[in-house]
C-alpha cells in the first residue's frame, strides 16, 4: 500500500500521528501524551476528513 499512518514517539516521549504516501511524510499531529490519543486523531481524519473543504489562501 502507497499511504498509510503511523504512530511515533518524539523526542520528548509524545505519541505523534504520521501520514505518509510512497515513504515521504505528507503531515503529522501535535504530539499526544497517550498512544489512544495518537489513535484516537487518525480515526477522527479518516472520519472528518473525506469530506473536507480545500482553502486557498495564496493571493496569487
């Protein structure tokens, strides 16, 4: 599979959510206190977000 999300520790111990496509970091989360929480951010973009709006704010 091309995409996928995973579940790292930062350098301070935090559970950070990443997503990635073809190897290359596309975005990642705030860092979380919890493991549940890192799980609980990728459902909450796989739920919310497949409907989302794309913003642009370029003024070009």
């Amino acid at each position: 599979m091309a995409h996928r999300f995973e579940i790292r520790q930062n350098k301070k111990g935090e559970y950070v959510a990443y997503f990635c496509y073809n190897s290359e970091t596309m975005f990642w989360t705030e860092g979380y206190s919890s493991k549940a929480s890192a799980k609980n951010a990728i459902e909450s973009i796989k739920k919310n977000g497949v409907g989302a709006e794309t913003v642009d704010t370029t003024t070009g």
